[in-house]
C-alpha cells in the first residue's frame, strides 16, 4: 500500500513531466529520474520542486537539492516523506 506521499508525489510527476499512468505506475524505489527520464530536463526540475512544496506542504531550500536527490524515485521520495514528517 502506498502512502499519502508517493500517492501525491507520483501524481505530481505525472502533471509536471506529462509521464503516463503507467508510466507513474511503473516508477519503483530504483527507477533512475534525472538522466533517464528525457522529461525531467533541467527546466523541469524547477517545476518539479515548486509543485512538491506547493502539493505536500514542505519547503525546499536550494541547499538541500543535489544530483543524489534525483539520482531515483526512492531518493526523491525518502526526501520528500522526511520533509513532511518534519513540517
């Protein structure tokens, strides 16, 4: 079972990188994101962040964001999932 966070962060994959439901469905703790998906490019990421502060109620300081934070699905998610049990 998925928790609230995966449920949101994979749905705002899917509007911001235009992914597919199966797509989204597919994503996995070891899926690579940026470098393998062509549609999370360097102008996503910006959107990515801002709908992820927006979406789950977290704030994101650039400090914070690094190549290891998109390195899989899982890293963004372990981020994200700390970020709102700290909020």
């Amino acid at each position: 079972m998925r928790s609230d966070t995966d449920r949101k962060l994979r749905r705002i994959l899917s509007d911001v990188l235009g992914l597919t439901d199966d797509q989204v469905e597919d994503l996995t703790p070891d899926t690579g994101l940026f470098g393998h998906l062509p549609e999370l490019d360097s102008m996503a990421v910006a959107g990515l962040f801002t709908e992820m502060e927006d979406r789950l109620g977290i704030a994101i300081d650039d400090d914070e964001i690094d190549a290891d934070l998109l390195e899989t699905y899982g890293a963004l998610l372990a981020f994200a999932e700390a970020k709102r049990e700290a909020a």
